[in-house]
C-alpha cells in the first residue's frame, strides 16, 4: 500500500484540488468542480477553517481531498457540518479512509454532532460510501433537469417584460435579496456578483423582472466552461410562482438565439416547487442529490467505519 501524507488547507493545492477533481468527477453528471480561481474566492471568506479541508499526498503528488465545512447553529442548537466524500484519484483508493478519519476526528474535536453529505446516483460512487460511513437519508436537496433546446414547448409571447440584469442599477438591490431571502453572506453575494458581471462572456444570460420598482425575480443561464453549448441556469429567485414561466421562455429564446443547444439546471429550497413550470417547457428530470446524516459519536476516539 502507498504510504500517504495528509495535510490541511494552503492556498498552493488548489489548482490541484482543481485537477484532482476535475478528474475523479469526469463522469459525474453534472458535479462542475470548482475552479482554483472559484475556490480562492470562497476559502477567503471569514468562516473559512482551513483545518476542515483534508488534503493527501502520495510523495508530492496530490491524490485525493476532503472538503467540509462547519455551519451555522440553528434554532436546535445542534452544530452541524456539511461534508463531501473524498475525491481520490484511480490506484490510490485507500486514502480514501485516511481522508474520511481525519475529516470525522476533527469535526469532533470542533464539537460537531451531526455531518451532513449530498449523495445521488448521479454522481459516481456517492451511495457507496454514505453506506460505508454509516450516512442514512434526510431529506431532499436538489433535482437536476435537462432540456434539449429544440423540443422546448414554448409560447410566442413571454407574458410579462424581463429586463437584462444592468450591474450599475441593481447590485445592490440584488445582493439585498441573496442576504436577506436566500441567507447569503454580504461578502459572498456581493463577491457573487461582482464576479458574473466580470466575466459577462461566461454569463451572457442575467435578467430580473421588477414590479413597482421591486425586483420580485432573477435568473442566470452560464456557459458550460467545456461545452459552450450547453447553459446552466443559477440560483433561481421569484416571490411568485407566476413569474416562473416567463423567465424560462426569455431563457431559451436567448440561449437559441446563441446557438446553444442545452439547458440544465438544479432546483432546490423553495426552487423545487416550480418543477412542473420546468417540466411543462420541456425540462426532463434528469436525477436527484439528497442529504444524508450521520451522528458523530463524541464518546469514541476514533470513528468507526460501517461495513455495509
């Protein structure tokens, strides 16, 4: 067996974080590994913890990495962490126990009582080690649609005006929403933001919709980085169901107007309600990544893994 070296964060991993990823997730539907660049903006934000994200290395190559994050106590006042599985590279599997150890021992030692994971079919290997682990289900968390741009069923006309999202009139409005409706940091609304306005090539498609000067929705269609035909749709927000269809309908009509032959996206929270709107144009269910749970036994020195 390769001997392994486990290490905390430093911002020197992350193009490999991004490389090792980008490869363990290549099959993976729809998984999108973060850039290095991406990665930066996020690990600089003030709750960042460097000792939860795990990195493994065989020599000086890096294999494998685990990533969690602890979160915010809620009205239970249970502390929680969210985790993901470790990425680890073909041949070197076997760190992969090593990672989860590490991961779990330190977010005992932090005084965490439940981990959360996001597991589906949909990305490779996820069900496999929730078993191992000892995960169970806990709830829904995202569904993953699809649409082949030519079989979209669309209306000639789109019902209400939406407008083209202009930075210089409604970033503040809008980073307003992402804080106080969809519990965003500022920081990291506003770095949000500021990020799709800079890189517009890679964001052709920002619109909202405003009524009495309000913005009541917003929707963003991305490039995918390696098919830039296919468009991923971000963060969707409306305070009414009614103006889902709308937004949907200036979408594709901008995406065919683009040559883009593709749209997917993932609904989740309050977003999930507005499935049959998606499935109504043509959006197939594609699949489903849940949360699973597992209690972190504080009594224990080490934890034990399943053998399921």
């Amino acid at each position: 067996m390769p001997k392994y070296t486990l290490k905390n964060y430093s911002e020197e991993f992350l193009p490999l974080q991004e490389k090792v990823g980008k490869e363990v997730t290549k099959e993976w539907k729809d998984f999108g590994q973060s850039s290095a660049e991406r990665l930066k903006q996020v690990y600089s934000q003030p709750d960042f913890d460097p000792e939860t994200r795990h990195y493994a290395f065989s020599g000086n190559d890096l294999v494998g990495f685990l990533t969690s994050k602890i979160l915010p106590v809620g009205k239970d006042g249970i502390k929680k962490a969210s985790l993901e599985f470790p990425l680890v590279l073909p041949g070197h599997e076997s760190c992969a126990d090593l990672l989860y150890q590490k991961a779990e021992e330190t977010l005992k030692k932090k005084g965490v009582k439940i981990a959360e994971a996001r597991v589906g079919e949909i990305w490779k290997g996820t069900i496999d080690k929730a078993k191992k682990y000892g995960y169970k289900y806990a709830r829904d968390m995202y569904v993953l649609l699809e649409l082949k741009v030519d079989k979209a069923r669309v209306k000639s006309t789109t019902g209400i005006i939406i407008s083209t999202y202009d930075h210089s009139k409604d970033f503040n409005d809008i980073v307003k929403i992402f804080v106080e409706k969809l519990n965003w940091t500022e920081k990291a609304a506003r770095d949000n933001f500021e990020t799709i306005n800079k890189e517009k090539e890679q964001n052709p498609i920002h619109l909202i919709y405003r009524e009495n000067n309000k913005i009541v929705a917003r929707i963003l269609a991305s490039k995918n980085k390696e098919n830039p035909k296919r468009f991923e749709i971000g963060t969707l927000y409306c305070e009414n169901e009614k103006y889902v269809e709308s937004l949907l309908i200036n979408v594709i009509m901008k995406v065919k107007a683009l040559k883009g032959t593709e749209i997917s996206t993932y609904l989740s929270g309050k977003a999930l309600a507005f499935e049959k709107y998606f499935q109504q144009i043509g959006f197939n269910r594609i699949g489903k990544i849940d949360c699973y749970e597992k209690k972190i036994d504080t009594t224990k020195e080490k934890p034990t893994l399943s053998e399921n």
